[in-house]
C-alpha cells in the first residue's frame, strides 16, 4: 500500500477529505519521530509499540569484494505488534 493509498482508505473509513486525511496523517507521523526522538518509546495500546534501540557496531562485510568493513553503533527503530494486531492477521 502506497501513502496515496493510505490516504485515501483513512478518509474513506474517518469520513474526512483526503486533504483532511493527508494532514492527520502528517501530523501523526511528525508526532511520533518527535516523541521517538525525546523520549525513545511509543506505545499504541492493541497496535503495538514503536521503540528505539542502540545497535552496536560490528564487522561486516562487502558482498561484492567479500572484504571486511566496520559497520559504526547507530540507532533503529523496532517495532513489536500488539496482542489485537497479531490477531487481526492471523
């Protein structure tokens, strides 16, 4: 599903205008890097919960030349579906 997609299935559901649509979900997603960025941890009860963890460097190595690199620590976000989630896809 493209954000267009995306978009437009929330409007239909919300009974917004895409344009309404569009802004809620900017909105959402602004929310969510900011609080992921402050505070590390979002929680969605019944969705799941979006986090950020500290992933430590490590050797790697390049595919092509099969040479060994230093891939730096960074931080990801991981997410773990929540109990409805799971369900709803079973």
């Amino acid at each position: 599903m493209t954000k267009a997609e995306l978009i437009a299935k929330m409007a239909e559901k919300a009974e917004l205008s895409k344009a309404q649509a569009e802004r809620a979900l900017k909105g959402f997603l602004e929310a969510t890097q900011e609080t992921l960025a402050a505070e590390g941890k979002l929680t969605l009860t019944g969705f799941g919960t979006f986090a950020v963890e500290e992933r430590q460097a490590r050797t790697g190595r390049n595919p092509r030349t099969g040479e060994e690199i230093q891939i730096p620590a960074c931080k990801v976000v991981k997410f773990r579906p929540g109990k409805e989630l799971k369900d709803a896809i079973q």
